[in-house]
C-alpha cells in the first residue's frame, strides 16, 4: 500500500474456515465463469452491471428482512 493511499485492507475478526473459503472460491470462479458468457454472448456491460447490482440490492434486502 503506498503512502497516499485511502484504501485498507478489512480482516475478519475470527478464524475463517477452509469450508468458507472454498465457497468463496468457488463463487468467485462461477461468477467470472457467468460474466464471461454473458459477454461472450454480446450482452452490453450497462446492463451486467444493472443485473449484478439488482441481484446484489436483492440478496441484500432479502438478508435484512429475515
């Protein structure tokens, strides 16, 4: 990290298990494999963008109201 710069690096308070960071993992591999095919297929990055983050708004909502 340079001297000039605003970004910090968040570490969770506890252990983390391998269990957890195998499901990160693997959802971080599905989702690069799912934006690839949809950019494969020509669908225009402003409205990735608008999916991912209506599904994010979503999960997120459905995560508070429980």
């Amino acid at each position: 990290m340079t001297a000039d710069s605003n970004v910090r690096r968040i570490r969770h308070e506890l252990p983390v298990s391998m269990d957890i960071i195998g499901a990160v993992a693997e959802f971080d591999q599905a989702l690069v494999k799912a934006i690839d095919a949809a950019k494969a297929a020509g669908l225009p990055q402003g409205l990735l963008v608008a999916l991912l983050h209506g599904q994010a708004h979503n999960e997120t909502a459905r995560m508070v109201n429980r």
